[in-house]
C-alpha cells in the first residue's frame, strides 16, 4: 500500500473507510472491498444510445441461436413499434430485453472488482488499451467465442452509427490467477498502472504481464483472398462482390447484362453451382433496388408529379435508406473480418447463405416496392393512392404493414386538400391532384351547377362515392355562401374545424377508421354546411315563398286571380296578337293583383311577376302569345335555372289554354241557357239548337275531366310529393333535385314531352274544335236572334197596324215576310250539316286520343282514357277502343 500513490482514489477512499468506522486498516478491509464495489458499479451501458444498433444485436443472437424465423418477427414487430410512435425510450426498452435474455450463468463480461471505476474515464473512441480488448460491433460474430482470438488492438469500421464498444459494454481481460490470490494492496497495484503511472500505459508489450488466456494453437488466422491458385473465386470475393451489387453497383465478378436487364456472373468466371445460383438469386435485390431508384431519381424533380408523387417518392427512399443502413451494417461486419483477418472457413463469418437469409426480408419489401413503381406508373394524385391501397389488400401481414405505410404518407397531400376544402372552401390544386375539379371560366350564376365537379379518376379507392359527393358539396357550399349570398360568416363558425392530417401519422390514424372518425368527420361538415346555407336561403332570398309564387302563378294555383285576370284579358287577347302593347298587358295585371288575394302576397314576389308576350305567327291572336313570367336572379336563380323556367313557360301556356277552353265552354253554356228561351218561338231550330247541346255536353265533359286529371292528379300530387322532399332535405342538391323532379313529372304528365307529341297534337286539334265550335254556335245564335228580331219587329208592326184599324200587313209585305223566312229555314240544313261535320270531326279526334291514351305506358294517362269514355260511348263506334280495352285487360290479368 506504501507503494501506491497517497492521492489515488482507491488510498483515499480506503481512509475514508477508516476514518468513518474508527478502525484501523486490517479492521476495515471487507467495508474497503464492499465501498470499492459500490463505487465501481457501472449501472449505465457504455454503448451508443442507439437503437438500431441495440435491435441488430438481438437479431444476431437470434441468428446465432438458429432462430431466423424469431429473428424475421422481431424485425417486423420492430418497424411496426417504430411507426407507431407509442413509447418515447424505445432504445431503453430493447436494451433492458437485450440485458434480460442474457444467460445468468454465462461468466460475465463486464468489468470486474475495479476496473469499471476507472473505465468510465477511458475515451469513448480509443482503439486499444493495455487491460481491454474490445472489437466494433458486427452482426455474426459471437463475442463469447471470439474474443480469446482477438488481438489487443483492433481496426475500427468507420460506420458512424456503429459503436466501438460491444453492448454489454467493454470487457475486460481479467488478472491471471495468480494475482487473484494476492492481498488487497497487491490486486489495487494490478488494478492501477492506468491512472497511477500513465507512463506505463506507452510501455511495450513485453513488459506488461500477459493479458488472458494464451491463443489456441489450433486456431489459424489468414487473410482473405480472392482465389486459389487454380483461378476459382473465393466466397469471400463473391460476398464482397454481392454487397456492390446490392446498391447497384457492378462488381469484379458480377456485372448488369443490358440484354438480359439482370446480374449475371463472367462466364469466365469458375465457380461451383451452387455458389453460382445462390448469387444469382442474391443478385436480384440489385435490380429490384434499380428499378425502384431509377423510378424515384426520374419522379423526384418532375414538378408535374404532384404533391401526391412526391410524398410516394418520399416514401420509397425512406424504403431505400432503411435498406441503406442494412447494407452499411453488412459493409462494417465484411471490413472487421478483413481487418482481424479471419477467414470464411469460420462458423460466424459472412457468408453467401448467411446473406440469403439475412436478406430475405429486404428482398421481400424491395419487391413490393418494384411491384408498387410498376404499378403505379403513369398516375399521379388519387390515382396513384388508390394503386398503393389495391396493393394493401393482400394476406401477408409484412407486405400489408409496409403497404400502408407508404400510403399513409401517400395519402397526407390528399386528405391536406380535403381538409382545407372542407373547413376552408379553398382548392389550391396546382397538380389536379384532388378528386374535385374548379372550372375557371365558370361565371358566379352557374357557380353551383358547373363550376365545381369530381373528377372521378382521382378519387381515391378508400374514399367512397358518396363521401366523395358530400365532400365536393360541402366546399360547394361555403363558396356558394361567399360569392353567391354575398355571407362573410367565417367558416369556423359553420362548421368546428377538427384536427387535420398535419402529419402522415395523422393520415394513418384516419385510414385506419375510414368509416369511424373520418366518416364522422364528413358527416358533420356536411350536415353543419348544409343546414347553415338552406336557413340562409329561406331567410335572406325567401326560397319556399319564391316556390309557393312559381306553384300559385305560373301553374295557375291562384284561382280567384287566374279567373279575374281572364275577365280583365279577355277583350284585349280577343285581338290580333300583332296590336297588343305589353305595357297595356302590365296595367290589366296590376289591376288583377290589387283586386284580388294576390294582393296580400310578398311585395319581393309581387315585383317579379310580369306580362311577356311570345313570338308571334301570322293568324295569331291575344290568347296565343300571352304568358305570365317570373324574374328570378342571385341565388335563388341556382333553383329556378333557365332550363326551369324554359318549363314553367311551357306548362303556363299549356294550363293558359285548357283554362281557355274551360272559360270558352262557360261561355258557350251561357249563350245555351240565355237563347233557350228565346229561340221556343222558332220549333224549325229545335234541332240545330239539341245538336249543339249535346257537342258541347260532349266537350265540358272532355275538358271537365282533363282539368280534373290536370289540376289534381298531375298538379297538386306532384306538388304534394316536391313540398315533402324541399321539407325534408338535407342540401341544395337536394332541393334542386326534388324540384326538377316535379318539373319532369308535370312535363310528362302534361303531354309536353318528346314521347307524347302525337297525344299533344290530338289534345290541340281538340281544342281548336272547341273554338271553331264557339264560332259555329256564336255564329249561330247570331244568325237566329237577327232572325227573331224581325219576326218579332214583324209581328208587332202588323199588331201595331190592326189596332189602328188598318189591314196588319199587305200582301207584298206578307210574301216579303215568308221569302226571307223561307230563306232562313233554307239556312238551317246548312248549319246542321256544319254541326255534323264538326261533331263527327271532334268526336274522331277524341277517339284517336283515346286510342293513344289506351295505349300509353303511364298508368295515370290509361285511367285518364276511362273517365273520358266512361259510359263506352266512344268506344261503341271505334273498334280500336274496344281491342286497345281487351289487350289492357289482358295485360292486367297477366300481372296479377
């Protein structure tokens, strides 16, 4: 003890002990031993924190065990733990399992009794000491079967993620036995030449005492070569070879054959089979990770890729780096056995069956990335992830895993625009990337209907239809509030923004619950949205009030308004239609309104309705080009579009001219009912005058029931059905949808469509009867009255006459009297005949309607035809009737 320094730790601290416990030297020696124990306890690894290289060394002692399927696990178990980001010391975790799977009754190769104390001061990067013989780390060789073998000093890998020191840290060369058994004073100078007396630290070899067990004579140590004397290549040179080709990089032996497109071997190269197919198939990581690099060195600075191919980019060269650090790690543990000298021929170097199976899983992942660059070419935005999802729906747990993990970084871009989309209205599309389209040459009054549309090549196979549909509405929405409705709500205010994908993690999470959270997501942006833009509707531009007016104007719902407007009309549009003046047509309107319940409506709604005169035709008159029209503008324009109001225009001047025809048989029964009594005095037109009664019975029946069917069954159930849907809905579309709807149904319904243009013209040659026959009758009436007026006028002078005194008439006068009666009578055969004429003209019309009306394949139009004819008396004189009524009754028969 005299001999060591008095200011060494081990000196002082053994005073400390004596000075504590009050005992001498000898007295204290077990408390010195236990404090020296304590002191030298080196509780924190002497490793780099780093946690590739803590999982590489469980992967070797899996190997080293014959356990590559436990290796494989761990492996993949490892990346999945790396993605999901769950534990923040992931590399303590693995060190703690590394240290507890070690064998406690393997000697220990930690540093004994003191050593550690002093350990800690050594540098992290020296190569060599006179007490520790340490390696770099390497992936086969086992450091308990090693580490007699090696020399004192050793070469370093110059990987700068690979450590100098093992994982259990630096071990020691324990003290020969001898000084084992020396006392306490002897072992401390053992244990301290290091700091004690640095000198010593730079004496030779052969001065210090020998260092551990002496090398076996058996084990023989030689450098590598690449091949023997008789030309045939090593395995040492194959692996060195292989580890260049794996980066794509052509070796001395194995080079790319550009007509083939694969690794071959020179021919001249001698070599066993073997070896020759085990190299070949190692070969092919080097042309799968060609073609993956040559995809993402082509894709990288192509600007026109998109975001989208960016990210997928991004995401095979993380692929590549991984598989980088793999073969740096292969590159370290190739130059150890270089440097130390060992040879092939040992049990845990590199060999070309260790890297068969070492690279099994790279060379997986490294497939389903050259599948995925194959597959993917020529896409780009939602194409392209929907061709990395195809590619997830596989059975194997691993190609799965890495699937979706490229896709969450693929899919972040688009679920960025759909987020911003949503919760923002904004598309900042660059790339067309995103599944909704903006159409700049859209002006504001067709914003809704045509600026904005799916592209449907670029939604995404994990996004579905309607999600895709109720995205694009939902942007729709907050523009249509902003350039169209003029509102300046903030959109945070519409809808709570929730948490976007600011991360590929985050779009993972979502992918993972596309029905869950991402639905739920949707739905309420949606709902919020939609619900937000219809209260501003009806609030702000009087949406249902302005479809209420269309229903009570346009289709004639209004009856008091519809029936005074006529009378007001009825001497203007008796007119030629070329002497009408609009502003003549606006006053009669405006008189209309005030006079009748029209007058308590909207005074919004009141100012849109006006007088619009249609293109006139020669013979036209007042009834023929009068029409009603609705100004609509803003957004309430997006509901009543052109193309509407194009139909409410058509289906005005349709109800317009049945309502004629109702109010000219009104005025037909009149004048019947008002000349009845008069015309008693003439038996010769009795007749003339039933022939008329009962054509025009025949004709308010005809019209009767086509109002009927118009205003009820065509009308208001349409309309019934359209107020339930515009109550219930959930969106504009919506609204638009059910509305254009009920426009078509009344088209159809009305006889206004393509299909029943042949039941149209029919209906109109039935009218036009109808106003021939007023005038037959008009004509008529006038001709009968004029003839009674005489009569009478005839009468009452010659009554007149004789109560003079005088004769009541002469006999010139009395054959005067009998020629012009004689010469109406001979009037009345030509009127019957122009009334059978008529009547046999409007009844066959009416048969040939019916005929189209049987024949039809609405249902409703088939019943029409039985409320016409329902007494048969049609069908009685045309036998088309009666085989157009048995094929129907055989078809219902059929049915049931």
């Amino acid at each position: 003890m005299a001999t060591l320094d008095q200011k060494s730790p081990n000196v002082l601290l053994q005073s400390l002990c004596c000075r504590i416990t009050g005992k001498s030297e000898a007295e204290v020696a077990h408390q010195f031993q236990y404090a020296v124990r304590v002191i030298g306890s080196n509780y924190a690894p002497t490793i780099e924190r780093d946690e590739f290289l803590v999982s590489e060394k469980i992967k070797k002692e899996l190997l080293k065990q014959r356990r590559e399927a436990d290796a494989a696990l761990f492996s993949e178990l490892h990346r999945k733990l790396q993605t999901q980001g769950v534990l923040k010391h992931r590399w303590s975790v693995l060190y703690l399992l590394l240290s507890l799977s070690e064998d406690p009754r393997k000697p220990s190769s930690r540093v004994g009794n003191y050593g550690a104390l002093f350990a800690q001061a050594l540098p992290r990067d020296a190569h060599s000491t006179p007490f520790y013989c340490t390696r770099p780390q390497s992936l086969a060789l086992g450091y308990a079967e090693r580490s007699t073998g090696l020399s004192a000093s050793v070469g370093t890998s110059g990987i700068s993620s690979l450590g100098v020191y093992t994982l259990n840290g630096p071990t020691p060369t324990q003290p020969p036995q001898s000084a084992a058994a020396q006392p306490l004073g002897s072992r401390l100078a053992w244990a301290l030449p290091l700091s004690s007396s640095p000198s010593s630290a730079l004496a030779p070899p052969t001065a210090r005492p020998p260092l551990g067990p002496p090398v076996p004579a058996t084990r023989v140590i030689r450098p590598r070569r690449d091949g023997d004397a008789a030309g045939e290549v090593s395995e040492a040179a194959l692996v060195r070879d292989i580890l260049y080709v794996f980066q794509g990089i052509d070796g001395k032996f194995i080079k790319m054959n550009a007509q083939d497109n694969c690794y071959k071997i020179d021919s001249k190269v001698v070599l066993c089979k073997s070896l020759r197919d085990t190299s070949s198939r190692l070969a092919e990581l080097g042309w799968l990770h060609n073609k993956v690099r040559k995809y993402t060195d082509a894709r990288s600075l192509d600007r026109a890729f998109g975001l989208v191919g960016q990210s997928f980019c991004a995401s095979l060269h993380q692929e590549l780096k991984e598989y980088y650090r793999l073969l740096s790690v292969l590159h370290s543990q190739l130059q150890v056995e270089d440097d130390q000298g060992v040879n092939m021929c040992t049990e845990s170097s590199l060999t070309l069956r260790r890297l068969l199976v070492w690279m099994y899983d790279p060379k997986v992942r490294l497939k389903t990335l050259a599948a995925l660059v194959d597959y993917c070419q020529g896409r780009k935005g939602g194409e392209l992830a929907s061709a990395v999802h195809a590619y997830g729906k596989t059975g194997d747990p691993q190609m799965r895993a890495l699937v979706q993990h490229i896709l969450s970084l693929v899919s972040h871009p688009i679920l960025n625009f759909l987020y911003r989309w949503i919760y923002d209205g904004e598309l900042e599309d660059t790339y067309h990337e995103f599944f909704v389209a903006s159409d700049p040459n859209v002006k504001t009054d067709r914003l809704w209907h045509d600026k904005y549309s799916l592209r449907k090549s670029m939604i995404p196979s994990f996004i579905t239809m309607d999600q895709a549909r109720k995205v694009l509405l939902i942007g729709k929405s907050i523009n249509f509030l902003h350039q169209v409705c003029h509102d300046r709500t903030p959109p945070g205010k519409i809808t709570a923004a929730s948490k976007s994908a600011d991360t590929p993690k985050d779009a993972a999470e979502l992918l993972s619950d596309l029905e869950g959270a991402f639905q739920e997501k949707i739905d309420a942006a949606y709902f919020d949205t939609s619900k937000y833009l219809l209260d501003v509707l009806n609030r702000n531009y009087l949406l249902l009030e302005h479809l209420q007016a269309m229903r009570r104007y346009l289709l004639l719902g209004q009856g008091d308004f519809i029936r005074h407007l006529m009378d007001l009309l009825k001497p203007e549009l008796a007119r030629p239609a070329t002497t009408l003046y609009q502003h003549n047509l606006t006053g009669i309107l405006e008189t209309a309104v005030r006079a009748t319940n029209a007058q308590y409506d909207n005074a919004e709604i009141l100012k849109r309705l006006d007088v619009r005169l249609l293109e006139v035709s020669p013979g036209d008159t007042g009834w023929d080009v009068f029409s009603l029209d609705y100004h609509v503008d803003g957004p309430i324009a997006t509901v009543f579009t052109r193309e509407c109001m194009g139909h409410y225009l058509r289906v005005f001047n349709f109800l317009w001219r049945a309502k004629r025809m109702e109010y000219t048989l009104t005025d037909i029964w009149k004048g019947q009912m008002c000349n009845a009594k008069l015309l008693k005095t003439m038996p010769e037109l009795s007749g003339v005058l039933h022939q008329c009664h009962i054509l025009a019975s025949e004709m308010v029946h005809f019209i009767h029931q086509m109002q009927y069917y118009i205003t009820f069954e065509v009308l208001e159930c349409s309309w019934d059905e359209l107020w339930n849907k515009v109550q219930q809905a959930q969106d504009l579309d919506h609204i638009i949808a059910a509305h254009d709807v009920f426009l078509d149904t009344i088209i159809s319904r009305c006889l206004l469509d393509n299909n029943s243009r042949s039941l149209l013209n029919q209906l109109r040659a039935i009218f036009d009867q109808i106003i021939e026959f007023q005038s037959a009758q008009d004509s008529l009436y006038r001709s009968a009255l004029e003839e009674l007026t005489l009569r009478l006028q005839y009468e009452e002078k010659k009554q007149q006459r004789e109560e003079e005194g005088q004769w009541g008439v002469t006999a010139e006068q009395e054959a005067e009297e009998k020629r012009r009666v004689q010469e109406f009578q001979e009037t009345i055969p030509k009127m019957r005949s122009q009334l059978r004429i008529l009547t046999h003209f409007y009844q066959s019309i009416v048969q040939q309607f019916l005929v189209l009306l049987m024949t039809s394949s609405d249902e409703s139009l088939r019943f029409l035809s039985f409320r016409l004819d329902f007494n048969e008396h049609y069908r009685a004189r045309e036998p088309r009737l009666r085989a157009s009524l048995g094929a129907t009754r055989g078809r219902r028969m059929s049915n049931i």
